[in-house]
C-alpha cells in the first residue's frame, strides 16, 4: 500500500521541560546530596544523558526514614484527616496543572509515546490523587472498623514502566491513610518523580511526609530492610518479589507486591473482531509491552485463527514507531539497554524453539533502544515465550477449540495478574471470568484502569490492591 | 456393662476423603494432658503433606465452584453432626487439653458455635467484600471475592478442637481447600472432626488433616508450589520466620502467627477469611 | 459461525471475478439466508468502536500532511444544498464556489460534486459543464424514504434523466428495523438498476439505525445490491455522520473488498462542518483501509459549511495568519 497520506513530524515541544544538570535526595522537604556514586539517567530514545542522579546508600535511607517516622508521630498523623485531604486534593490539582510538563518529562526519561503520557499516565495519576483525597476523612467507613489506623512509615519500590502513575498508586493511598513515604523511583527513570517532590513542596506538604531516595537495587533493599519501615510496598519483577517477601519474612512489616505477568487473552469465534484486534493491539503494544499485566498470550479461537492474525497483521502494519515525543507516535522506545537485550533474547529463544516470527516493515532510528511490535504464531504451550515475562511488545499467539481449553491453557502459568475475554455472548463471559484465575479480567476491552478499581494479582503475580476501597487495606490497621 | 472391654478407636489421617495410615508406617504416642496413654496416632510423612495437597489442589475446582448458599449449607451440616459427636470431643478435649469436664462442655460448645457462625458467612462475603466500582469511563466494573486456592494451615498447638476450627472454618468458608498439620500433642479432635467431615456432605480433599509434627511438615508445604497459601498460627517455637521465608518462594500469602496463641474464645472478626480471599476485578463495556 | 470476512475460505472454484458480489448471491436468496448472514456478521462493540475512533482522532496532522491533507478534502467535497427553499440561481452560485472554491487562490482544487435535489440536476449540470465536477441528486423520496416504489423510481428516474450522474438514494430505514432486510435489497437493486451508468450512493441514514450492529449490517446489504457507495445520512437526522460511525462503514467497504474483489466508496454526511473534522475522518480512513480510498473516486464529504472552513485553513497555512468569515464567500 503506497501512502499519500504520510503525516509529517508533529513533535511536543520540549522546551516545556527544564531538566536539571543534577538531582539530590528529597528528604525531609528538602533536596539533599546523596552519599552514593551517583548514576545517569538517559533518553532511551536518545540515549542522550538527561541528568545526572544522586544515589541513596543505607545512611542516606536512614535519613528519609528518620524524617518519614517524625512526620508520621508529628504532623502527619495527628492531623486532622479532612485537612490531610485536603492536601491530597492539592496535590491533584498541580498535577493537573503542569500535567503537560510531567508528560514530556515522562517520554523523554521513560521513551513511552507522548500520546499515551498525556492520555493515560499523567491524568490517571492525578485522578489517583483526587480520588484517595476524598477517602482521607471517611476511613471509617471502608469496611476496616470504625477507626482503622495507619501503619506509620511506609517504604515504597516502584517501576520503570509506568514511573509517575506507579508513584501515585503507591503514595496517594498511603497518605490519605495517614502514613508517611519513603519512596524509590526506579533506577532508569526518576526524573518525574522528583518533579513531584517539587509538586510536594508547592502544595505545602509537611516535610518528611513524602521522601524520595533515588538509586538502584541496593537502595531499594535498604528501602525495604530498614527496621523502622512498618510497610512495604512493590511493584516489579517475581523475582525480586520474592527476595522481598523473604526479607520482611518474620519481621512485623506488612508487604504487597504486584508483581509480573503473562495474561492471556482469549478470543472466541464470535468476538467483535474489529474490536478484539485493537483489544489485542492495546493489549501488547501499550506502553511497548513493558506493563505487567500485558495481554502477550493471544488464544485465538482455532476457527478464526487465520481472519484474526491477519486482522491483527494488517493492523499492527499502521502501527507508528519512533520517536516518543511525536504527537502521532504508537510505539516508543523500550526503556533501557538492559530490557531490550531481554526482548532481543526471549525472541531468539522463540525462534530457535520454533515458532514462527512476525514483524512488520518497519524503519527504527539508528540511536536508542527499539523493538519493533512482534507477533509469534505456532507458539506451543511449552516454549518460553509462552511461559516467561517478556515485558515488550512481543505477542505470543496460541489456539483452542472449546472454552474449557481456553480456561485451561489460560490459567496454565504460574502468574495470574490480568486476563481478557472476547466474545459477544455474555453468559460464556460471566461463566470464563469466573474460572479465570486472575486479579482483573477484561471482558471485550483490555489495559483499562481506573482509581476506583482494584488492581492487583492472584498466585505469583502478588497479593494485595491497589485502587478502590480494597486497596485502602494495604495502609491500614483494622480497628475492632 | 462395666466389665466389657472398650472398642478402642484407631486413629489415621484423613486425606481426600479416606483415613490412610502415614505412608511412612509411622506412629507416635499421644497421651492425655497427665500423660496416659490415649493412643497412637499416625505420624504424617512429606509424602503424606504431597497426597494432601494432590487432593487439595483436586478438591478446589468443585468446592470454589459450590454456591455459597450451598457451601453454607454444607458447612452448617458439619456442625450438625459435630453436635451429635458432642460427648465424644468432650472426652478427647478434656483428656488431651487437661480440662474439666464442665469447661470441655464449654469448649466443645464454642466450637461447634464458631463453625455455625462461619457457616453463615459463605454467601455474605461476597456483599460485604465485594464491590462496584465507578470507573470513570463506560464500563460496568465489579470485585468480587474469590478463594486463593490451597491452603496450608498449622493448627495451633494446644486448643486442640476449637483453636482447630477457628482456623480451618474460615478457611473453607470463603471456598478454599486446606492441608492443615494438626496439634502434635493433642491430635485426636482433630481426627475426630475428620470423622465428623467425612459423614458430612465435605467432599473428599477439602479437608485434609495430618497429624504429626509441624515443624517436620510445616516447611514442605511452605516450599510446595501448589500451596497458595500458609497459616502459621501453629508454627513450633522459633520457625515461623524460616518457614515465610520458605514461604516467599512461590509468593505465598502468609498468615504470620501471633506471639502467643491467642484465646480463642474471642470475636474472630473477618480477618482470617478475608486473608485467604483474592479479589478478582472484572470490565465490560456499557454499550448498544 | 461463517466466516464471510476471509475470502481465503471461499471454495476455490467459487472465487469471484472482482467487481461482482458473486459469492454472496446466495445470501439474498430468501429474507430468511438474508437475515441469517447479516446477523452472522461480526458484532460492533460499541465502546471499542468509539475509543478506537476517539483515539485516531487525536493524531496531530501538521505543516505538508495538513496542506495535502486540505486539498484532498476540498477535492472529495460533494457541495451540497438540499433545502426547500433551493432555487435555479442558489444552485448556480454553489456551482460557481465547486469550480474554484477560493476566489482569491486558483490553486485551491475544485469539489468532487455538487449535490442538490433532482428537480435541479439539470441546472447543476449546465453550471458545471465541462468542469468534471459530478452533478449529484437525492432521490427516492429523499429524506424519508417514505413512498411507494413506483414514486421511488420514478423520482430516480427523473434525477438521471436531468442529467444527474450520482444518485443519492436513501433505504427504507422502517423496513430494516423491521427485519424486512430482502424488501430493502430488492429496492436498491431496483434503484441501481434505474441509476443505469450513474453511480450509486446509498444512505443508510445510520442515526435511525442507531446500532453499530445495524451500520454494520446495512452496510453489507447495501453493497450486496450494488450500491457504488454506501453514505451515512442524509443531514435530515441527528446524529448524522460520526466518526465511530464512519469507522464501522469503512470497516465494511475494506471487509466487503476482501471477500469479493469489489471496491465500494464511502461517504459520511452531515455535521461535519470543521477541518479538524475533515481531518480526523481523512485520518481514518488512512489507517482503517489505507491510500485505496484516499480519493475522490472513493471517498466523500457531504457538506455545505465544511468547504468555507477548510478555504479558511489552507489561507491560513498559505498566509501564515488567521482568516475570517468574510474572506472566504457565502453561498
């Protein structure tokens, strides 16, 4: 198909943006030196340096949690909940302000599309805030005893692929319940977070309620180990899951995870077969994969095999890779050296496995860190990359006959995090949902969120939620 | 009468419906709380604690997919029987916890109490627990409560009856299955209950019951994959922390145990249900 | 389920030759096959449909693809008047705006068609004599529909005996959502064949058929008797066109493509009025079937407003500052 229509350059600008040379810590309020060798972080787009990052050792966690525990015994906790509320709703607002600022910032740090910045992070997060705003005085009411309490200090590890939406998942929760934070942004991709320090400061927040010590795995270790740390909260890999889970074991911290995934998304032969392709694009493609609960398992029904794959081809053909800053651009750049020698590695293994690879014409900038939108067919249960987190926009496409087969090969992974359902019949919906082993199914959509809406995963995905009335629970003692 | 010579009881695991001695051939002595001789019990095996979860894991699909109000029912059927059993855990309770016969009579009262009381629970937890959701788009949104699968519980170590059903009542009342190692010195209620279960409508490996040694037991179901979930409630002295960490291999839910056994006489509260409970959250679009 | 979308299942001796409806003529053998293969037909969610179409229409069309993307609207405008109150000489000025749209800018392209009633498609024609502009009629007892078939033909008639050469036919929208799908055929077989060589556009007036489901299925319908065109509305009727609406209908023209050879234009009318409109739906179109369609011969605008707003543009684009309302002319 030749292209009359080709769209010319339509870049955000960037100038929005006033990136400094060098970040410190936020602790207690204020931006302090790190004590660690400091790290860089970089446009993967780019792979241009954008700043130079101070790393937190133990002292400097210390610190943080030293500040969070006062603010809690202080100010933090014995405030008024309205007025605690009142600077969550504050802090809503300034995002929403300079909600254009945080998206560029996150495209360029992150390399996801300006498009899904603007769109779906940045509001999503303010609206993350909104809502816990209004639960901070009626905790009472959510089910946990008429008065349940605060942990106290809470320690926070988040991602890298959602950096500012998974902050707000991890610190609106925890102050509208009266905890105070200690928050490691991810090792790629701090920088919106420290742009939120500076919302913190703007919306007068006491000191030491929020507190963000940047760094890589060591502090976010220290994060987790420090004594005086009530609760942990992660998002990320299984597998540091676990070594957190062992970490807090036999202390009295209490732990959540969400952790990874491998969902499947089911499409039945009498699916809305336009939608369940942009269900399925949406589905892997969002955010280039890197989303924990991605749909990358496709069980397509064996009798519209062939119309959806090539459904699904020709779709994935309009799909605009390139630069994350261009107002039209589908997919970005994966966010690190590391993840994409990871993407590189899993589809060789499919290869040499032997299911057959799909890609699509498709011209990737020189510089940077990128992987085209990939489909495999001929995938068999067995091969890894059926089993194991890719995290990018790899596809893995398997078949069934009945529904049973579906509900089977669906649950036939040791994570359970999301899962999707295409079909038009409502009772198979009703009936599929309720066999699938998984903490969010979307039935004809996919990759939708909400603050009102629990999040979160059954068997090695993690315990615990996140968003809605449940997700209250991770922050509070229940009171009797 | 006096003069006949009891019929004295055998005691064996109860594993997917059946009361097979340990595949070990291993028995121990119970005694009673002056230490007579009361019986000798089976001694359950790893391999007995896989059988267990094999008929756990089995059970689950049937037992999560029961209507609550059905599930309620047979729960309720369990304390039924338990009541017409009533002189016997009297007997076993009172022999193995050194009690008087009167606060036996209270114990075993309490207990049958508290599984009615979780009987009552199944088809509740789904409104209180569950929720709709006002997403900010046109979907319809909903979480409901679901069980989390297998659960492994160490019973506690000296309430032999009623601390046993303060932790496994709420275990199958939000639809889970359960391997549970029971008091090793005081076994024989549990046992009992077993009996009680297996004449009851329980199908076979949603209970599933070993007597013998938690902490010989305890860290093979920690570490087993196809355990979702542990209570350690009855963990031996000084290996609660060993077993979490065994736990956190396969991203168990761990019920931690309190630093002493509490009494279990107390409102128990939601919380042991609601802690071997997912919440599953599911989507639909609003449409034409 | 039959799976009528992926040709690749058609036996191979049954293949069509392209530009025909051949492997579906079985479909309309009775209302009942009719019925069973319209309702066989994929379904439309609704909410996917729309945040598909939401989502297209945030692409930013900037510099050199906004420019070509102006002309090419201008090009596929069918300049529409169809008021009561339309004379000889109101049918004339707008002839005169579809030659040369901008009068202060002959590099502004001429509009695909005048569209008016068929009482006045002789006037049309003399206007555009020699232009190569299309003289488009309503007919069919345009906009209701609502007439004997005699009346129907007989008004079709009249519009290509005045020198129509695009009929603009609307369905009988009570007898679709009645079930009555094989009457609705019949006629636009009947139309198609009054239309002789003039091509046929058939709107499906999808603000009464309210459902994706029903676009979708109308859609199909439409093309299996032949219809050159399948149009959204007839102005008359909010909501008119749509882009999820749109959306659906192109979905169905590329589908259609697939299974029988045969290409099928698309034409949304009414409400669109901006050229941010204009480009959201050129946008659509370039990512749902592709260049194909990216013409005059296939795809349209019905409008009457939307021709002064994209002058307006392209003026703005070619001056670099704003215009207003009287730099472009009224009609």
């Amino acid at each position: 198909m030749t292209s009359l229509f080709e769209y010319a350059p339509a870049p955000e600008s960037r100038s929005i943006v006033d990136v400094a040379p060098s970040y410190g810590l936020f602790v207690d309020g204020e931006f302090v030196d790190g004590s660690g060798e400091p790290m860089k972080t970089v446009n993967p787009a780019t792979e241009e340096v954008l700043s130079e990052i101070a790393v937190g050792t133990e002292a400097d966690v210390d610190r943080a949690v030293r500040a969070a525990r006062r603010a809690s015994t202080r100010v933090w906790g014995p405030m008024r909940p309205a007025d605690r509320g009142k600077y969550l709703f504050r802090i809503a607002r300034i995002l929403q302000e300079r909600a254009r600022e945080f998206a560029v910032l996150e495209s360029l740090d992150n390399g996801k599309p300006i498009r899904e910045s603007r769109d779906v992070d940045v509001p999503l997060a303010a609206a993350h805030f909104f809502y816990h705003a209004g639960w901070a005085d009626k905790l009472g009411h959510a089910g946990l005893g008429p008065d349940p309490r605060p942990h106290g200090v809470a320690g926070q590890v988040i991602p890298w692929n959602f950096p500012l939406l998974m902050l707000a998942w991890k610190v609106a929760p925890a102050l509208a319940t009266g905890n105070t934070v200690v928050l490691k942004p991810a090792e790629t991709t701090p920088l919106t977070a420290l742009l939120f320090a500076e919302v913190c400061r703007q919306a007068d927040l006491p000191p030491g309620v929020v507190n963000i010590v940047t760094g890589a795995g060591d502090t976010g270790r220290a994060v987790v180990e420090h004594e005086d740390v009530d609760k942990v909260a992660f998002t990320g890999s299984t597998e540091v899951g676990r070594s957190i889970a062992r970490a807090v074991a036999g202390t009295r911290k209490v732990l959540t995870l969400e952790l990874g995934g491998k969902a499947a998304n089911i499409v039945f032969d009498d699916a809305p077969i336009d939608q369940a392709v942009e269900g399925i694009v949406r589905g892997i493609f969002f955010n280039q994969g890197h989303v924990c609960c991605a749909g990358s398992r496709l069980l397509v029904q064996e009798s519209v095999h062939d119309e959806v794959i090539a459904s699904l081809q020709r779709r994935i053909g309009t799909l605009r890779v390139g630069d994350p800053l261009d107002k039209n651009t589908d997919i970005g750049a994966i966010n690190s050296a590391e993840q994409l020698a990871r993407i590189r590695e899993l589809s060789d293994v499919g290869e040499a496995e032997g299911a057959h690879r799909w890609q699509p014409v498709c011209e990737l900038p020189e510089r940077g860190f990128w992987f085209p939108p990939t489909v495999f067919t001929d995938v068999s249960p067995a091969h890894r990359i059926a089993r194991d987190e890719v995290f990018g926009p790899v596809l893995s496409v398997l078949t069934f006959r009945t529904p049973d087969e579906a509900v089977a090969k669906a649950n036939n992974t040791t994570y359970g995090l999301s899962a999707g359902i295409w079909t038009e019949k409502g009772s198979r919906i009703l009936a599929i949902a309720d066999r699938l082993r998984a903490g969010v199914v979307w039935a004809n959509t996919f990759n939708q969120f909400d603050p009102t809406s629990p999040f979160g995963g059954y068997k090695q995905s993690g315990y615990g939620r996140e968003g809605g009335r449940h997700g209250l629970a991770a922050y509070l003692k229940e009171s009797s | 009468m006096s003069d006949r010579l009891a019929v004295r009881k055998t005691y064996k695991l109860y594993v997917n419906g059946a009361f097979p001695r340990s595949e070990s051939g291993r028995t121990y002595e119970v005694t009673d709380a002056r230490g007579a001789f009361l019986a000798n019990a089976a001694h359950a095996s790893r391999k007995d604690a896989r059988d267990a979860v094999v008929a756990a894991r089995g059970a689950f699909g049937k037992w999560s997919g029961t209507t609550a109000y059905n599930r309620g029912q047979v729960l309720y059927r369990v304390a039924e029987v338990m009541e017409g059993r009533h002189a016997q855990f009297c007997e076993e309770v009172a022999a193995g916890e050194g009690l008087s016969a009167g606060r036996a009579r209270a114990v075993v009262d309490a207990a049958v109490d508290r599984w009615v009381w979780y009987a009552g629970w199944t088809d509740k937890l789904a409104a209180v627990l569950g929720s709709a959701n006002p997403v900010a788009g046109p979907y319809f949104d909903f979480s409901l409560p679901e069980p989390t699968g297998v659960v492994a519980v160490l019973a506690p170590q000296r309430s032999s009856l009623l601390g046993l059903v303060s932790v496994l009542a709420p275990v199958l009342a939000g639809g889970n299955t359960a391997v549970v190692v029971t008091s090793r010195e005081r076994p024989l209620p549990a046992i009992t209950l077993g009996e009680v279960l297996a004449t009851s409508d329980v199908p076979g490996g949603v209970v599933n019951l070993l007597t013998g040694d938690a902490g010989e037991i305890g860290p093979w179901l920690a570490e087993h994959d196809d355990v979702d979930a542990i209570d350690l409630t009855g963990a031996p002295a000084g290996r609660a922390l060993e077993l979490e960490r065994l736990a956190a291999g396969s991203i168990k839910r761990v019920l931690r145990p309190p630093a002493e056994e509490p009494d279990w006489t107390a409102d128990p509260g939601t919380g042991r249900m609601t802690r071997f409970l997912e919440t599953k959250t599911v989507w639909h679009p609003i449409g034409l | 389920m039959t799976h009528v979308l992926d040709p690749g299942t058609l036996e191979a001796g049954t293949r069509p030759a392209p530009g025909s409806g051949a492997p579906f003529d079985d479909v309309t053998r009775s209302d009942a096959a009719l019925r069973a293969f319209l309702h066989g037909l994929p379904g439309v969610d609704q909410v996917g449909a729309e945040q598909r179409a939401a989502t297209l229409g945030t692409r930013s069309i900037k510099t050199t693809a906004k420019a070509w993307a102006i002309d090419t609207a201008i090009s596929m405008v069918d300049l529409t008047t169809l008021e009561g109150a339309d004379t000889p000489g109101k049918v004339r000025s707008l002839a005169a705006k579809a030659r040369r749209p901008d009068p202060t800018d002959t590099t502004a392209p001429a509009v695909a068609a005048v569209c008016v009633y068929g009482d006045l498609a002789g006037v049309a024609v003399e206007a555009l004599e020699g232009s190569g502009i299309h003289v488009a009629a309503v007919a069919t007892a345009f906009p209701s529909g609502r007439a004997s078939r005699e009346v129907k033909l007989a008004d079709v008639r009249d519009a290509v005996g005045n020198g129509a050469d695009e009929i603009d036919m609307v369905i009988d929208r009570g007898a679709f959502l009645s079930g009555r799908y094989l009457e609705v055929f019949d006629e636009i077989v009947a139309v198609k064949r009054e239309c002789g060589d003039a091509h046929l556009k058939v709107i499906l007036e999808t603000g009464e058929l309210v459902t994706y489901d029903n676009a979708r299925r109308a859609s199909w319908l439409a093309m299996l008797a032949g219809a050159d065109f399948i149009k959204t509305s007839t102005g008359k009727v909010s909501p008119a066109a749509t882009l999820p609406v749109c959306l659906v209908m192109l979905e169905a023209v590329r589908d259609f493509r697939a299974a029988t050879g045969r290409q099928v234009g698309v034409k949304p009318a009414g409400g669109i009025r901006t050229t941010k409109d204009a480009l959201k739906h050129l946008v659509l179109v370039n990512e749902t079937v592709g260049a194909d369609w990216l013409s005059p011969d296939w795809f349209r605008f019905g409008a009457s407003s939307l021709l002064n707003d994209l002058l307006l543009q392209r003026q703005k684009l070619r001056t670099g500052h704003y215009g207003g309302p009287d730099h472009v002319s009224i009609d």
